[in-house]
C-alpha cells in the first residue's frame, strides 16, 4: 500500500513539474517561432464571423469587446447574443459598435431555451445570421491582442486544421477570489491543455476562444448538434477528431479578465 501510494505521488509529482516547465515555456507573450505577419492579398483572409454569447455585465466589459474591433484583419463582422433586450451589457455592446461604424455588427436577442445548453443556442442562433468562412467562438470577457486573429487563421492555413483552440491567461485579479481563480486557470487549465498537447498530442479544446471552420461545422448540422452537451466545448473538440477533422493550437494566447470574484461567486460557479 505505501509503494503504492509513493508511485503515486511520484507520478503526480512529476506531472506537476511537467505543467510548469510548459507552462512557462510557451506563456503568453512568448516570442513566437513563425515569421512576422505581412499584408498579403485579400484572398488569403477567409472572412470571419465572431460570436460573442453574452449575458450580463462582466468586468471591464467595454475594453474587452474594444479588444475585437481593434484587429489587424482585413474582413470581419462581430455577432453578439444576448437572451433578451433587458441585458445590462447591450448598453456597453451599442457603446463600443457605435465607436466603429466601419465594422459589421449584429445583435440578436435568442430567449432562454428550457432544454438545451444557452450557450449553444446562442451560437446556433449567431451562426444562422453570419456570413463568415470562419467562426471564432469567443466569451464576453475574453480580451485579445490585435494580432490574435492574424496568428490564428496563419495556423489555419498552415496546418488545414479545422478547428484551433487558444490556452488562456486569467488576468486582472482585484480579490483573493479572482487572484485563486485566475491561477488555477493559468496554471492547471491552461498548463493541462498544454502539455498535454506537446506531450501526447492530445488537443483539449477550452471554448474561451475556437476558430472553427464553417463547412466543416456545417457537417455535423451546425452548432444546433451540440445543444443537449453542458460541456460543448470538449464535445467539439473530440467530435471533429472523430469526424476525421484536423485540431490544432498553435499556443495564441487570449486574456479571461476576471477582476472581481468573490468565493460566493466561484462557488456559484
């Protein structure tokens, strides 16, 4: 039983030493190996369709969503769902589209479904009125970089994989809650996606940010196929896996912001 349990904690041991040897190696803002993006023809940018499920008013908010409309890409449009037109954040969604007139933007109001996932239902909903190639799946507190987009379809064109999932970087802790909260997600969420993808291959896909393509979506019948799954995201990812799809990262980084958590409202989850 104690050579046992000593294998045990050795195993564990050295996993947690994996997690943290990759995690440092490929953190966020780590110089990246590929060339320098350069404009090329319009041709090589597939058009993107963000989608953005939404509901109620995260942290910073406004520069979040601002985050989207500051990308180096030639052709997007960004699509946000809310349950209903009583959402505190559309006042914020309305603010920072108005600042960009040049950028399409959509705002659908869904409902609430009784039995399927919400967040799916968004999606399937977004996805009904979008025009893009691509989809790129991202939560209301996700923040990027104005590259983001430019390194993620560089994989997609570069790998043909249908289905790129970011690591993600919990940020801006202001209580002890937020502070726990984001270190467990740099760390054991985003350290476990990590290695495990240099280790074994094996992509976990996290559905903070999913560039996915639209036909190959399309395929399994959109994301409405998803609706009955509480953990779409890693539905996703194994089922194009199982379809013969190609999943990739290429470890593009995106920012969670969560600033003011309280244990309450982790535990609330």
């Amino acid at each position: 039983m104690k050579i046992a349990v000593i294998v045990l904690l050795s195993i564990f041991s050295i996993y947690l030493v994996l997690i943290t040897f990759f995690t440092i190696k490929y953190r966020p803002g780590r110089k990246r190996n590929s060339q320098v993006f350069k404009l090329k023809p319009l041709v090589s940018f597939p058009s993107v369709s963000i989608l953005k499920p939404v509901k109620g008013l995260d942290d910073e908010l406004e520069a979040s969503l601002e985050s989207f409309y500051r990308l180096h890409y030639p052709l997007f449009e960004i699509l946000f769902a809310v349950d209903d037109w009583n959402d505190p954040a559309l006042k914020v969604i309305r603010k920072v589209a108005d600042k960009y007139p040049h950028i399409k933007t959509i705002i659908l109001a869904t409902g609430q479904p009784e039995t399927q996932n919400p967040k799916v239902h968004k999606l399937a909903t977004m996805e009904s009125e979008s025009r893009g190639r691509l989809l790129w799946v991202t939560d209301a507190n996700v923040r990027v970089e104005p590259n983001t987009l430019l390194e993620l379809v560089e994989e997609y064109h570069s790998t043909g994989a249908s289905l790129i999932f970011s690591p993600i970087q919990g940020t801006s802790s202001h209580t002890f809650a937020s502070l726990m909260e984001n270190t467990g997600l740099n760390f054991f969420t985003s350290g476990n996606v990590v290695t495990l993808w240099k280790l074994f291959r094996q992509p976990i896909v996290v559905g903070k940010s999913m560039l996915i393509d639209s036909q190959a979506l399309k395929t399994f019948g959109g994301f409405s196929y998803f609706k009955d799954y509480l953990a779409e995201d890693y539905v996703i990812g194994k089922s194009f896996q199982q379809k013969g799809f190609k999943v990739s990262t290429n470890f593009t980084w995106v920012a969670n912001i969560n600033r003011q958590a309280t244990t309450r409202s982790c535990s609330k989850g």
